[in-house]
C-alpha cells in the first residue's frame, strides 16, 4: 500500500519526486524492507542489527535533495522558493497526494528525520587501522579517557613547577561552572558516537570530578565546558496569564487548573472583599470540609493576600479532595499575574504551581488491584 | 542543551517496575511551604543551604500534598498522626478524632488550672499541641532491636533508630494502645487524651512499652558488636 504509494509518486514527478520520496520517512523504511527481504535471508536476528545509522556524506546528499526537491516543489505550486517553509511543504503534499489513510505515519511526507551518525570506516587500504586505541573496542571513549589523564598530568607538572618557584597557593580559583550539569550517558554516546555502558560513564564523571577538585584547574576550563550543560532557572518557565481589566475598571486574570479528573477555571478579580463563589454556590456551602477549604486559601495565604481578591470559581469531575487540588492550582496560576517574579518563584518552590501527575493506578491481571495480590495459598 | 532535561521533567514510569516508585521523576525535590523559610535574608543562611536555594532555583519542585497548608493551624508532626490514625480513607473522621482529642486536653487541663491553687498554675500547661508534642517527645525510644543472624540463630542486637523511625514507633504504639486496651465504651478521642495526658507526665501504658524496650536493649547489650553498620 504505501509502498504503491511511492511508486505513483515518484512515476508522477519524474526526478524531483523521486529524490524527494527517497527521504520520505516513509519510501525509506519501504525500501529498507525491500532490501531487507533479501539480507533478511542472509542474517537471522534482524533485531540485532540495532537503529539504522549512517554516513556523513549520505546525510549530506540527503540533506541537499531536500533542498533541490523543496525548491522544485515552490515551483510547481506557484510560490516563492525562498521562503518555502516546512508547513507549506505539508501544504503542498497534502494538496497533491491526497490520501486517504487513517494511519496519519502511512500518509505522504517530505521531511527531513534526524539522521543518527555512523562512524566513517576506520581503516586504510592496507588494513591498518588510523587510530593507535582501534583494538580496544571503544576507541573515541578511551581516546577521551586518555586525554583527560593527559590534562590531569598537564595540570600536575604545571602545580610541580610553581611549587618549584615558590608561588604554589593551595586555594588558587578552582573553574568556576556556573550552573550546569554533566552530559548524560545518552548525550556522551551521542558526541562520541560510540554505545558506552553505565560503568564507563561513571569512571569518566570521576575522573572529571577529580580534575575539577585540583588547585589551578581552570587551566583546562575550555576542555571541561564542552562536557557541560547549562541549566536553566526554572522560574523562567512558567506562564504567566494575562491581566485584564472589565467593564468597572477591575483588575482580573482567568486560570485553569487540573487534578485526577477534575477540571476547574477560576476568575480572580482584585476587589478588596474576599468573597469565593463555586459553582454558583457559596464556598462554604460547597466545601464543608475544613481541609478543602484550607488548600483553596492556600496560595492566597501564603502570599498574605487573603482578604484582597474575589474569585469564580468553576470545578466539575472527580471527587472533593481532587476538586479542591485543582482549584488551588488555578488560584495559584491567577495569582502569578499579580505578583512580582520573585514571589513567583517562591509559590514555584512551595509546590503551588506543579500540577500534581497522581493518578489512580490500573488494576493488573492476576493481581487483586494496583498492588494487593491474591492471597497466596502453599497448594 | 536544556531542552534536553524536557525529557527527564514529565509525569514518569518506570521502564521496569520497581516496587516503590513514584510518579514524579526523581530529579524533581521536596516542597517547603512554611513562610518563614523564605523570609531569611542570604546573610544569616550557612554554606549548605545558600546551595540548597540554589539548586532549588534550578530544579522542578514536586506539588504540596492536600494534606499540607501554609496556615499556623497546620503542623507536620500533627499531619503524620492523622494520616497514621486514618482508616480505610477516612481523612475526615481522623481529623475530626484530633480536633476532639485536643479539645478534650484543654477542657482538662484548663479545669486542673481553675482548681488549683496560685503556686501550682504556673506549673501547669494548657497549651494541648505542646503536650502531644511533649507527650510524643517522651514515648520515643532511644535503642531499638534488630534480628540478626549470626551462626544459625536469631539474636536481638540493639541498634540507634534513625529519627523518623523514633517518631514512627512511639506514634504507633500510641495508636495500637488506644484501640486496644480500652473499655468498650470509651471514644477513641478520650482514650488518646488521657493516654497524652499520661505520657506528658511520664506515666502510662505507652512510656511502660518504651521502658520495656530499652530494658530488652540493655540485657542484650553483649550482642551489640553484631551489628556491622
């Protein structure tokens, strides 16, 4: 079926079709399984065979059919080849090979997918191979390894010298890293395109933790960068709603907010009064409970606003504890809009602002419930 | 670069389930929802908790539970007793059991304080969460007891409890006794007033357990070179 697909669209084209359907995601996994029929009958464990990778120049020359094909593609449509964006590519591909396909993976696509990289071949014609660590198996990782001992030398002779001159000062300015974190084990396979196992990511983590505690190591800074992330502020990714004002000249913003399954939508209105209306009803009316109506003062408390702001508040599904858990995080989320930054912040580090990610657990076979098994019977 | 930590910061599972696992992923910390927290300024704070701040700023925070509030009614040692005391669920008989506890603890000391005499008033507390605190502070043991082996047999070797266990024990024991040992038609709130009322006087059922703990840890005091941790 999709495989017919390909073949009416690169008949359809001619060339630049052709080019094109060859990155399709779809041609390739179509003509990878007909190539794979025939060395499917030569290897036995195709599982085995792992992710596809590939060269630098297949990539490449896939990266620039892409191009050419976007280009003759603008064309065909009448549009400006310049500035044909990805959504116009969907646009056009869509236009011209309308599918009627549930599956929308199985419909036509032009897209270019990221490319895993392969390691080039890493011997010369007479056999040998260019790396002097080719025989260890790993050699980018050990290579790595043995650059970092290197520097730790470096670091050591360079300590031996001033101690030697008289200048050595045991609290010289370690690096200073800011806030960053070390590449993961998934990030370091990725830079040394190379599958390492967990033990060697943590020798190589201590042995960069030993180099990071000697005095004048921020001689090899620029080294130990590359081997860093930096780490965002967390503040920075919250969303603020936004301020409005009615028709009275009130100051109010809108939030949503969610737990198990109850939705709720609170409006916070800076009137001065204080009064909590849910669903149409008094809140005491509909929270009898204390600890509910506990967590909606919650945010409002803690800010030290009780008495200032009027809220709407919308609340339907799941139960009251959940009802109430969602209402706080709309007040929360409303709140934000009326305070500064740094208070932000402050409710972020309080817990107001996550949305709680509890679920009631699912009931497995052979198990009583989530976790209560059946009662174990010796015969 | 940071993008890359979207990954590690969803609603999470486990790729093999571990028995205990829970859904926030383990990068996320601990709420603090007490105000006064965030109130000192940077100079009073020491080395380990300006990096605490620190990596807060930088790390997600997990939500505050429904059980926990901002409030000066709201205290975390009372919170853990309710949660323990509740059964089947029932969040709201366990705190309304508290609320009567409590009540119960003032009606009686404030009576004691207008029978006795001016000398003796001072000498008597009213305030009921400094006596369960109190109370509390003196059912925890000191040793526990851990069953090691050691050539084919069991020996109860003494051990120091962790914190969180001393606080663990002494809130059970106090629970188990009050449903247990008492008459058939007292509430749990009265038995648990009196048996705090008890403990706040080092008297009662509870602290005789503790003492009875700590006596089994002293006989067995030649099997303390048992433990290896």
């Amino acid at each position: 079926m999709a495989a017919s697909c390909v073949r009416t669209v690169g008949s359809f084209l001619g060339k630049c079709m052709t080019c094109s359907s060859s990155i399709n995601t779809v041609a390739t996994q179509v003509s990878q399984q007909v190539e794979l029929t025939y060395s499917a009958l030569c290897r036995k464990n195709l599982a085995a065979a792992g992710p596809e990778k590939f060269t630098l120049e297949y990539i490449q020359k896939q990266v620039e059919e892409y191009e050419i094909g976007k280009r003759h593609l603008a064309n065909m449509m009448g549009e400006d080849s310049e500035n044909f964006t990805q959504e116009d590519i969907d646009r056009s591909i869509t236009y011209l090979f309308p599918s009627g396909l549930f599956e929308k993976t199985a419909r036509p696509l032009m897209k270019l997918i990221h490319f895993p990289l392969h390691k080039a071949v890493q011997w010369g014609a007479d056999g040998r191979p260019f790396h002097f660590l080719f025989y260890t198996g790993k050699q980018s990782y050990y290579s790595l390894m043995h650059d970092l001992y290197g520097k730790i030398l470096k670091i050591e002779k360079h300590q031996d010298r001033l101690r030697a001159k008289g200048l050595f000062s045991q609290d010289a300015q370690l690096i200073s890293l800011g806030p960053s974190r070390w590449l993961t084990k998934e990030e370091l396979e990725l830079l040394l395109v190379e599958t390492i196992s967990t033990h060697d990511y943590d020798r190589f983590i201590k042995l960069m933790e030993h180099m990071l505690c000697m005095p004048y190591s921020s001689t090899e800074e620029e080294f130990v960068q590359r081997y860093r992330r930096l780490l965002e502020a967390q503040s920075l990714k919250q969303l603020v709603p936004l301020l409005e004002k009615d028709e009275n000249g009130v100051a109010f913003s809108t939030a949503e907010g969610r737990r198990k399954t109850s939705d709720s939508s609170v409006i916070l209105r800076d009137c001065g009064s204080g009064h909590i209306t849910v669903n149409g009803q008094d809140y005491l009316q509909y929270f009898p409970v204390l600890q509910d109506r506990e967590q909606l003062m919650f945010p409002l408390q803690f800010m030290g606003v009780l008495g200032r702001f009027n809220l709407e508040c919308k609340v339907s599904g799941g139960g009251r504890s959940s009802q109430a858990g969602a209402l706080r995080l709309a007040i929360s989320r409303a709140l934000l809009s009326f305070l500064s930054e740094g208070d932000g912040e402050v409710m972020r580090q309080a817990g107001l602002l996550t949305p709680d990610p509890r679920v009631r657990e699912r009931k497995k076979p052979g198990q009583e419930g989530a976790r209560r098994k059946f009662t174990w019977k010796k015969r | 670069m940071a993008a890359s930590i979207s990954g590690l910061l969803k609603p999470w599972t486990p790729r093999v389930f571990l028995v205990r696992w829970s859904r926030y992923n383990p990068y996320y910390l601990e709420p603090e929802v007490s105000k006064e927290a965030y109130s000192r300024p940077a100079t009073e704070l020491s080395a380990e908790e300006k990096e605490q701040r620190e990596l807060k700023t930088l790390r997600p925070i997990k939500a505050a539970t429904s059980g926990v509030s901002s409030s000066v009614f709201d205290d975390p040692v009372i919170s853990k007793f309710i949660n323990m005391m509740m059964e089947h669920g029932n969040k709201v008989l366990a705190r309304e059991i508290m609320t009567q506890t409590l009540e119960n603890i003032k009606k009686k000391q404030v009576e004691k304080y207008h029978k006795a005499s001016e000398g003796e008033r001072e000498a008597i507390e009213c305030n009921p969460y400094t006596i369960f605190h109190q109370a509390l502070e003196n059912c925890k043991p000191v040793v526990g007891l851990a069953s090691i082996q050691k050539g084919g047999k069991y020996y109860q070797v003494p051990i120091p409890l962790p914190d969180n266990r001393r606080r663990f024990l002494a809130m059970k024991w106090m629970i188990t006794e009050c449903r247990d040992n008492k008459h058939r038609r007292t509430h749990m709130y009265e038995k648990l007033s009196q048996e705090l009322l008890a403990a706040f006087g080092k008297e009662g059922n509870v602290m005789k357990k503790k003492y009875e703990l700590h006596k089994m840890a002293e006989a067995n005091r030649a099997y303390a070179h048992y433990r290896w941790w």
